[in-house]
C-alpha cells in the first residue's frame, strides 16, 4: 500500500480544492498485474486547470491519466482505465516493468445548494 503520508497529503489537497469550489477528477490506482512503481492506494487529484498533484505511477502515465480529466468533463461518471501492455493505449503508453495498472477516475466537487434541494 502507499505511504499513509502521502495518501493524508493528497486527501487534504481533495479537502482544500473542495473547500475552494474546485471541480476536478480524482484519480486512483486500484490495481497492478504484474510490476508497477507504486501499490495501489495512490492518489492523483486534477482541476480543469490541469493542476496536479500526487502520483499513480511515478511519472509513467500521469499525463495520459490527466487528459482523463478532458473526457470526463461536463459529466460525473466514473469509469476505470486500464493501461499497460494490453491496456487502452498499448504501444503507444507503457510501464517500463511491464505491468498493467487500473486507475479509477471520478469527478468531485460540491453540490450546489441548487441541485442539492429536494424536489
């Protein structure tokens, strides 16, 4: 599992831009077949200004996980993505071990007190 540290860090940068009103995609690493830089359990949060921070991968796809932000804008549906040897971007995007990692992307941001209310 990733450092409890570095998960408390990125968990508080997601508090901070939800405090701030900042919509961005969550990503996090769920799963490694074979060799990956990191466990599962990182974390990589992405405004729509393509700030970022964290790490999923140490470096090796981070960019193409935050082009995840461009495809889920305007929308709030999760969707895992898989990249490695066999994964969506095979031979074009790969881990230099080897592995296929799944990294869940997902929106967060506050509710507006609009679509909050009930109906």
């Amino acid at each position: 599992m990733v450092d409890s540290a570095t998960v408390s860090a990125t968990q508080e940068i997601d508090v901070d831009w939800l405090g701030e009103g900042r919509r961005f995609v969550q990503a996090l690493l769920v799963e490694v077949e074979g060799s990956a830089p990191l466990a599962p359990g990182g974390m990589m949060p992405i405004d729509e200004l393509a700030h970022i921070e964290g790490s999923l991968t140490g470096g090796c796809f981070e960019v193409v996980v935050a082009e995840a932000e461009a495809i889920l804008a305007g929308t709030s549906q999760a969707k895992v993505l898989r990249y490695g040897i066999s994964g969506e971007l095979a031979g074009t995007v790969e881990l230099m071990c080897g592995g296929i990692v799944h990294i869940f992307v997902g929106v967060r941001e506050v509710a507006s007190a609009k679509s909050s209310a009930p109906h």
